[in-house]
C-alpha cells in the first residue's frame, strides 16, 4: 500500500457509531447547547490498526515542564503550572521502506491530569496525521438539552459520513450565547503582530494562536464571525472579526 493510500484510508470519515460529542456552551436559558464531534483515543489506536496493523505505528511520549507561567484570561492575568506532554506517532509502511512522523502535545488535566495530559497529545498528534481532522469544519450543532444535559446526537453532513465527497461546511446558527468553546484556550501567552500582513493577521490567543487567519478552519471562522466577542479597544481582535464576519458573508 503506497503512501498516499494509507493516508486516504486513515483519513477517512468515522462511522457516526464512533463519533462522540461534547456540550462547548449553553444558551442564557439552558435549553439548547451547541455540541462538538471528537473520536476518542481508542477509536483513533483501532483505526490505526485496522490501516496499518498494530505492529506498524507506535507512539512516544516525553513530558514538558516550562514551569509557572503567567497567561491572559478574560478575567486578567493568571498564573499556571505548565506541565504536559509531546506525543510523536511514528507509521511504518512498506516495512518500514516509508515512514509518517508527526507530534503534537498536550496540557494536564484537571482530573487524572497524567492519563488526561497523555491521551489529549495522542489525540492532536493524529489530528496532525488528519484522522478526524474534517470534524473542525462542521458548523456548529445547536441540540435541546433536558435539565441533566442529556440530548440527542446530531445527524452529520452526507460529506462528514464514510466515503463521502467533503463539501463547504454550512454557516453557523445565530444563536445567541456569551460563552466559549473550551478548547479555545490553550494556556499560551499571547503574542505580538507586528501587523504586517493586514489582511492576514496573526491569531494572538486560543488553540489557533500562533496561525495566520488564512489558517483557520471554517468552523472556528464562523464561532469567530457569530460568537466570539473582541478585547474592548484591542484593534487586531477587531480586525480579526472584521474579517471572520467578511469570509462568512461571502
């Protein structure tokens, strides 16, 4: 199997029995949340074994210790104890005449913060790959929840289903909501643009930070477009949702 097959085939949409989803916010008054498509790591190390067979990829784990660091939040500056996890996949194809390397890391968590910290880096390295990667371009999934935050799954896209020819995805809801995607925060600190590309800017904040905005996917433009709400006075986060408005418009 050449290179460009199994990359096709690990690649390839996940059955929506092996879709999860997760509650990212809520309306003012509860009843309707917007919820987010991820496979968990189990489903990635199945989907990896079924390509290339177990004996054929492996993952590497290093931890990551930058110490107590000081971040911006909405809430004003906070200090954090960075500590977390790189996570390297390595695929062999052809017995080893080709290989796929990619890494890609992780915070602790919270709650069983080395097991958490190891399966999240695990999980972005194989995004790194692109398996489950066209999940960041559905738009958003706004469900009815009941008071215990029970709902029912969406039904995906026909190009989000297995094999399926991708499509643009569709503008998000307008839905109104004051709050953010959890993993929009990702416990950097912020950066300086030096605003020399105007009409492409350097995100300075969130998972993306560090990316220009021709970078970001279409579903984080249009959370940026209709819910994410600027730095009072700050004008690249303005310029920003200039932009992010523009693109979903067009």
């Amino acid at each position: 199997m050449s290179k460009a097959e199994t990359l096709k085939r690990l690649t390839a949409p996940f059955s929506p029995k092996d879709i999860e989803w997760r509650i990212m916010r809520r309306t003012k008054d509860g009843t309707k949340a917007a919820v987010m498509p991820f496979v968990d790591a189990r489903t990635l190390e199945e989907r990896l074994d079924a390509v290339v067979g177990p004996d054929n990829w492996s993952a590497q784990y290093s931890p990551v210790d930058m110490g107590v660091i000081t971040i911006d939040t909405k809430n004003g500056p906070k200090e954090v104890d960075a500590k977390g996890f790189l996570c390297t996949i390595t695929i062999r194809i052809n017995a080893g005449e080709n290989l796929i390397v990619r890494t890609n890391g992780a915070g602790c968590t919270d709650i069983e913060p080395i097991k958490g910290g190891i399966t999240q880096a695990f999980r972005r390295a194989c995004s790194s790959i692109g398996m489950g990667r066209y999940l960041y371009d559905l738009p958003d999934f706004w469900v009815p929840v009941d008071q215990y935050g029970k709902f029912t799954p969406p039904q995906l896209p026909a190009w989000a289903l297995p094999s399926a020819t991708p499509a643009p995805a569709a503008a998000a809801p307008d839905i109104e909501d004051d709050g953010e995607p959890d993993e929009d925060f990702d416990g950097s600190e912020p950066i300086d643009d030096d605003g020399s590309n105007d009409n492409d800017p350097l995100i300075d904040f969130g998972v993306n930070r560090g990316k220009r905005f021709s970078e970001l996917t279409g579903r984080y433009v249009q959370w940026l477009a209709s819910t994410w709400t600027p730095q009072p006075g700050n004008a690249l986060h303005e310029h920003i949702k200039q932009l992010a408005v523009q693109r979903v418009a067009n």
